[in-house]
C-alpha cells in the first residue's frame, strides 16, 4: 500500500473508510492494519526545502 499526507486526522480516517477497508480484505486476503503518525517536520528532496505543515508552509 502507499504512505499518504493528510491535513487531518479527521481527513485520514474519512478516506480509510469501510469501502477501502473491504476493498483491501478481498485484495489481499488478510486484515488491514492502519498506523497513524503526526510528522512535524517533511524534507522534500525534490523541491529542496523542508515543510513544516501540510499546507507547505517553509520550514526556516
């Protein structure tokens, strides 16, 4: 499965919803186990800069 960046917690759970989850017990047979981490700070080496909200604010 991919990594995803939500602006909330709120906004993460409502994607993971029942339809996902069923989706992946068909998928690949086994029950999905969701983790939830708060990332403070994200280094984009492409861009090279840093992130410090979802909304792209710069880091200094």
């Amino acid at each position: 499965m991919t990594d995803a960046l939500w602006c909330s917690m709120e906004t993460a759970r409502r994607a993971r919803d029942v339809a996902w989850l069923e989706r992946v017990r068909r998928t690949y047979g086994s029950e999905p186990v969701l983790q939830y981490f708060q990332t403070p700070l994200i280094a984009d080496n492409a861009l090279g800069k840093t992130i410090d909200e979802v909304g792209g604010g710069a880091a200094a």
